[in-house]
C-alpha cells in the first residue's frame, strides 16, 4: 500500500512537471509565432540566432575542410573566425550577408568538422583556404572579413592572393604587430604590462589553432597590402590608469596603425555599444559595412 502511494505522488509529480514543460515549451512557440519567427525572438531576447549546418566536407587533397556557402553574387564575401570559432561563429550575420552576395564561411583546419593539422603559419592556412575554394568552385574577387584572430587570417590571405581579393573587413582584430610598433611605447609605465599580457595573447593563440606563431607573425608584418579598400570597426576602449591626452593620443595612434595597411584606402569606425564580439553585439554595423564594401567593389567593376 505504502509502496502504492509512493508511486502514486512520482506519477503525479512527473504529471504536474511535464505539464509545466508542455505550458513552458506552448508559451515559447507562441512568442515565438508573434515575433515573427525564431531568429526575430532570439535576437528580441539579445541571443544571436542558431547555426544550422548547411555546408559540406571539401577535400583539398592533404585534409578535408567543413565550408558552408549560401547565397549567390559577386564579389565573395569569405569568413575567418575569431580564435577558436568556425562557421557557427558567423551565425548572427550569415543569412544577411547570403542576401547581399556569396558568403563562405568555413572551419579552419584542427576546429570544427575540419581535419586536424600540426603546427603551421597563418601563410599555410592561408594557401590552404586558397585551394579550398578553388576545389569548391567558388570565384573570385573575394572580399575577405575577419573578426579578431581572424583578421590576421585574412590579411595574409590578402596578401597571398592579392590579385583575387577585391577588399578587407576587419573587426576589432587581434594585431599584435601593429600593437608593439605603434601602441607600445606610448604606454609609459604600463608598457611592460601590456608586453606581457601580449605575449600571453601569442602563446594562446598558438595552442589553440596549432600556429608557429613567430614565424606567422613576421609573415604578418610582410604581408603587402597597399591599394587594398580596408574597412575596419573596432570596439572602443579606454585605459583608466592613463591620462584623457595619452588615451587620446593611443587612440589616434590605432587609426594611423591601420592606416598603414592601405594608406588613404582604410576607412575606421568604432562599433559603439559593442564589446569584441562585434558580429554577436551588433551584427547589424557588420553587415552595414559589409554591404557598403560590396557596393564599392561592383561599382568599381563596371
């Protein structure tokens, strides 16, 4: 009898949560329906919206790539990730950006679906992303867009194929080599803090995506890129510790930095309300940018 009871109140408190889940679940999909659809709740509620896989695995010959392209146009919008990200990484924007153009995103090699591969420099992964597309049948011109890490990507694959890349995006990259040249010594006594926390940056980054670092970065601080229309969008910062002037004089110093790139083709904006994830804070600046950069390239076709 006791037994019974027992078993009695578990189905009846089984009963009462799933009930609650049913209620949770229908209260969902009707917010869901009067927003309009998944996306618009997610991005309602501040979450970017879910990837859905859609690419396949291209074989390149040594290793297999995960690339996912959608949509259709000229130039090539393609995708580098920042440190650790892949194709999902891009999930806020995608779908925007496969309704301007073609958009390639794509796992780079060791993250993702994508084969492992020991330790290289960003001018491999570069010509790996090369051929890649070039086995998938993707055309050029490529504008290529890269967030953090994946900036550095994309300025050696700029580089490397400079005659097939038609403009850069670059969204509050990772630089360290244009950080020790013009940042650095501008920091007074936090000079030596700011090295070390650099340096912390490198070793990560080397760990994380299998990168022979010192040689990439020397490939990085080569890499000729001059005539090439940059775009670049930075989150804005403010060093407490220093001064109004000397911040304001870092500031300026990160334009020229970038100006270097490219001199008098990098346009530089400031993502206000963004932290470093841009593409997930505010994806809308993104495909803004992205979108005045394509009108640039096919207008300058004709």
């Amino acid at each position: 009898m006791g037994h019974n009871v027992r078993y009695s109140r578990r189905a009846r408190l089984l009963a009462i949560v799933m009930a609650v889940l049913i209620g949770l679940t229908l209260g969902v999909a009707i917010d869901v329906t009067r927003d309009g659809g998944p996306r618009l709740w997610l991005a309602r509620h501040g979450l970017p919206p879910l990837y859905l896989a859609a690419g396949r695995l291209v074989d390149i010959g040594p290793r297999s790539f995960y690339l996912d392209c959608r949509g259709s146009g000229s130039p090539t919008i393609v995708l580098e990730a920042g440190m650790g990200g892949g194709a999902g990484s891009w999930s806020p924007v995608l779908d925007d950006l496969a309704g301007l153009s073609r958009v390639c995103a794509y796992d780079r090699a060791n993250l993702g679906s994508s084969d492992r591969r020991a330790a290289h420099t960003l001018a491999d992964a570069a010509d790996d992303l090369a051929a890649l597309l070039d086995k998938a049948g993707e055309m050029a011109p490529y504008l290529v867009v890269g967030h953090s890490l994946g900036a550095d990507y994309a300025r050696t694959f700029a580089a490397r194929q400079r005659d097939r890349v038609a403009g850069l995006v670059l969204l509050d990259p990772f630089a360290p080599d244009l950080q020790s040249r013009w940042i650095d010594p501008l920091l007074g006594q936090l000079r030596a803090e700011y090295e070390a926390h650099t340096d912390s940056l490198r070793a990560l980054v080397s760990r994380v995506e299998s990168l022979d670092w010192p040689a990439s970065e020397a490939g990085l601080r080569a890499a000729e890129l001059s005539g090439l229309p940059i775009d670049v969008l930075v989150a804005r910062r403010y060093e407490p510790r220093l001064d109004p002037a000397t911040n304001a004089r870092i500031a300026l110093a990160w334009r020229s930095a970038y100006d270097s790139l490219s001199p008098r083709m990098v346009s530089y904006g400031f993502a206000e309300g963004s932290g470093h994830v841009i593409p997930v804070d505010r994806p809308d600046l993104v495909v803004e940018v992205i979108r005045a950069l394509v009108e640039r390239v096919r207008a300058g076709a004709h």
